[in-house]
C-alpha cells in the first residue's frame, strides 16, 4: 500500500495527479484504463477538496492506494462535509445540453470509469471514498 497526506487545497491536486499517475505505472497499468483512472480519482479528489472542506488547508485529504494484482483500490480520506450521494442512475445528457449547464456530470464519469465507487463514514468522522477498478 502506498499513500499520500495533502492539505485541502485546489493547489494539491497536480501532486496528487502526479502520485496516482506514477504508482499506476509502476503496476505496468495500460495507457487508456490509467488515463481514465486518473480522471475519476481527480474528480473525487476535487470534490472533496472544494466541496468537503471548503479548501480549507486546514483540512487534509489522504489517498491511499493499493492492488491485489489485478483489482486496483483507492481510498480517499478526508474529515469534511460527509457527501450522501443518490442511488446512481445516468443523467438525461440532452437534458443538460438543452439547459446549458455547467458541472453536474462528474460524479456519473466515475461511476461509469469505475467498476464501484463507495461512500462511507467511520465512526471517528472519517469520509472515506473507494474506487475500485479491475485491469
């Protein structure tokens, strides 16, 4: 297992990028399913940071990551707003094309990179988000 402890704070993401980026060529993880990889990982990282903790760098978010040789876990951690998502189902795309919105879609980009994406909150006030994806 390999991990990373960051502040809260849009400026940490690149190194984060950077970290999931280097570990997942290190397990020899083809280009295409680490490039998408990355995107999910990113986008939850983002959300935490912006929208958990406000990118209050007084918080932190760590991300640890690890694999069992063919199914690859990541989990993020933070001690922000826990973040209750709805049951999944795709968005109307058309829909959102129509109404010219911005933003909205990144969590349904994970859930269809990502072969299961977890929320749970420890009893010590811990959110924690698992990814999983299988290579």
């Amino acid at each position: 297992m390999r991990s990373i402890r960051v502040r809260c704070e849009r400026v940490n993401l690149a190194p984060v990028r950077r970290f999931v980026e280097d570990w997942l060529q290190e397990q020899k993880v083809p280009a295409r399913p680490s490039g998408q990889i990355l995107v999910a990982v990113d986008e939850i990282c983002a959300n935490i940071i912006v929208h958990g903790n406000q990118e209050n760098p007084a918080c932190w978010l760590t991300v640890r990551l690890r694999t069992d040789g063919s199914t690859f876990v990541f989990d993020l951690l933070d001690r922000g707003t826990p973040f209750e998502p709805p049951p999944f189902a795709p968005p109307d795309v058309t829909q959102y094309v129509r109404e010219r919105r911005k933003g909205g879609l990144g969590l349904t980009l994970v859930h269809l990179i990502m072969d299961r994406v977890e929320f749970l909150h420890e009893a010590d006030g811990t959110n924690l988000c698992r990814l999983s994806k299988r290579v």
